[in-house]
C-alpha cells in the first residue's frame, strides 16, 4: 500500500489490487568452512534457525541446500564430496544437494526466495555472491540474508548489503594473505609441503614447535629424509643424468629403468608424467620449493605451474640433495630443449639425432624469444627460433665436416 492513497475509497474496483498468483516457496542455503575446524552438525541447524526468523508465520523451508566447502570456491566447485561424507557428519538438517544445486534446480522447484544466515554463507568472494543473486533473479527469486535490517528504503538495504559483501571479500584476502605467509615460512624452515618425491620419505621433526589451537594439537612439522631403500636415490640420479647428459625423452627414459626393475624399482610402473614431474622436481637440490603449483584454478583435478619467479626457496639446503643446483639446471635447460625441437616439428630433434651418431652432446645455454644459443659439442652456434629446414640440414652438414 502507498502512503498517499486516493481522495476517495476506491478499494472496490477490480483492480485496486493485484492479487499474487504466485505462493512463496522458501528454501534455506548455507555452508561450513571444513568439517574438521567447525562442526556442522551444530553450525547448520544454527544457521537454519536464524535464517528461519525471516519466514513469514506459518512457513516453512521447502528444501536446504549447504555444502560444506571452502567461501573461496565457486559454485561449481561446491558440494563434490561424496555422499558418503556427507551421511557420515550426522547433521540433523536434511540436505537437498549444495549452492549449485540450488542454483539449477531453482526454477523447477519454483522457489520465490533463498534465506540465509548472511551473504558469506553463499560466498566469501563479492563476484561468486553476485553471481548467485543474478542467476536467482532471472527465475524471479530474492535472496534474503537474515542479518539485514527489515524496513527501510531499498537503497540502504542494498547498501548494507554490499558493505557485507565487501567486509567478507576483505576477510577473505586476510586470511589468504596469513595463510600464503604461513606456508612460506613452513618452507623457509625446512619443512615439506605435500607427498615426498620419489627418493624421500618424511619424519617428524622433533625440534619444530607444535602449535596448540582451539580445535587440538595441530600437525606435526614434516622434513625430508632418504627413503629407506637407497636404490632411489641412485635411480633419480640416473635418471636425471640421462636427462642433462644424453638429453633423453621420458620414453626413452621409460625404457632403459622398465630394462632394471631391481636398479630402478617403482610402485606400480613408470609414467610420463612421473619422470618429468621428477626431473622437474627442484626438492632433489636439498632445497625446501614452495609454490610451484597453483591449485586452486576453476578446473577440478588441474594445477596450473607457477613461474620459477613465484617459487619460494629455503635460503639454505635442509636434505639431502640427489643433484647439485646447476646440474638441476642444466637438465631443465636439457627439457626446454627437447620440448621446443617436439614443437618446431622435430628439427631440433634431428639435430640432436645427428649429434648422437657423432658422439656430440647438444645443450641450450640461454635463449630469447626469437633465438637460442645452443652448445654443440665443443662449439657454440646461435639458432632461429622455430629452426627452419635448411638451417637444420647445414648444422648437420658443419658437424659432419668438423668430424
């Protein structure tokens, strides 16, 4: 109703009110960090009962959606744990599936509005809780966070909307901020990040601090140590020799440590993607890398590489190292090789093929965007980048010549 109404009464025609055709159909949305730090089976009903006080009398929740993941995820990326996980945190809360759910099932349940505790329950990201409402309204749905006021003008509810919104954003780049500067420092002192490569293993480091939190004692600070079969060791350093010496590829590789099983022993076989992520591996050096990978990366199961730039190196080696830094080096420098010579059709391939039957070695010493310094057996020679047919055939036929 309008506060400034008609002179008259003039509630008897027909169309003095519209009436809604369309019944409010209420579902509840909301999350949990981690089911280790928090306990979503008092923190959801919790949610749910706040979220609740912005039903109408007599309403009650059509569905809940929750999922319990990280506010920094996309939706597409929410609610993919297992079912299994799910039944075994106990919430008393039925769950209807998770934010993405929500999303596509909207229309087909004819939803009118999504309540929830606050905006960072849907996301801690100020674009992803956009999102979400935008895709909402094209279904003609209002999402209401139970925390804001009621009444008022729109603008100061969209205000105080938004004001959340960025509060929560700003609490996320803190904690990514504090959390990049941990791991930092975990790596700086020496201590392992993920599984031990190949010719590892890990154990505790008695002399680290245990951190005592709210939630019990955290875990133990991990360092590097020699697996106990010392064959590993002598296997990634052979292989990583056959890389930086005889500049072969992973299948070539494959093929002479699958000849030894009882010199080069594996769990299961050697792959591609093992020895190159091996010989790639800058832990083999005794130095502590951090930062290699980027995992978070809007494609499930796919971490993107960082630049070598981005790495963070203990000052100082805190294992025992497999190669020396400059042999890790050169043998990146061996794999750049190899790479742009399978990109540029093989021509660089051809050369080094050409090289082998002359007992030559063919090394990059640096390169730029359009050309690279190669060493050629004792000799230095500056090449094109991609190499064009006719400069392969004539480093072929200088080499053969010098023999």
């Amino acid at each position: 109703m309008t506060h400034f109404g008609p002179p008259i009464d003039l509630s008897d025609l027909p169309n003095f009110k519209t009436a809604n055709v369309r019944p409010r159909r209420p579902v509840f949305v909301g999350r949990v960090s981690t089911k280790d730090n928090q306990n979503p089976a008092s923190s959801i009903p919790r949610q749910v009962v706040l979220a609740s006080e912005r039903l109408e009398p007599g309403e009650e929740f059509i569905a809940h959606f929750w999922d319990v993941e990280s506010g920094m995820l996309p939706p597409e990326l929410r609610g993919l744990g297992p079912q299994e996980m799910y039944d075994a945190l106990a919430v008393p809360t039925p769950r209807d599936g998770g934010l993405q759910d929500l999303v596509d099932r909207a229309e087909q349940l004819e939803v009118t509005h999504v309540l929830a505790e606050r905006s960072d329950r849907v996301a801690r990201a100020m674009l992803t809780s956009l999102t979400v409402e935008h895709a909402l309204e094209q279904f003609g749905v209002e999402v209401v966070y139970a925390n804001e006021p009621v009444g008022g003008t729109e603008s100061g509810r969209l205000r105080t909307r938004r004001y959340s919104q960025v509060d929560a954003e700003i609490y996320r780049a803190t904690l990514m901020e504090m959390s990049m500067g941990g791991q930092i420092q975990h790596a700086i002192n020496g201590w392992n990040h993920g599984y031990p490569p190949y010719p590892y293993t890990t154990e505790i480091d008695e002399n680290a601090p245990v951190r005592q939190g709210r939630f019990g004692e955290g875990r133990p600070k991990r360092k590097l140590v020699p697996h106990a079969d010392p064959r590993r060791f002598d296997a990634a350093r052979e292989l990583c020799r056959l890389r930086r010496e005889e500049h072969l590829k992973a299948a070539d590789i494959i093929a002479i440590l699958e000849a030894s099983p009882d010199l080069f022993p594996i769990e299961g076989r050697w792959t591609h993607n093992r020895v190159e992520g091996l010989i790639a591996n800058p832990k083999l050096t005794g130095y502590q890398v951090y930062n290699r990978k980027a995992s978070r990366t809007g494609r499930t199961g796919f971490s993107r590489l960082n630049p070598v730039s981005k790495w963070v190196w203990s000052p100082r080696a805190v294992h025992e190292k497999v190669v020396s830094l400059d042999e890790w080096k050169e043998a990146q420098e061996v794999t750049t090789g190899l790479r742009a010579g399978a990109e540029e059709g093989g021509t660089l391939l051809r050369i080094r093929a050409a090289a082998r039957r002359l007992g030559l070695t063919v090394s990059v010493v640096k390169s730029s965007g359009t050309h690279t310094l190669y060493q050629l057996g004792g000799r230095r020679v500056v090449l094109p980048t991609p190499i064009p047919d006719t400069v392969v055939q004539q480093v072929i036929d200088d080499m053969e010549r010098a023999e």
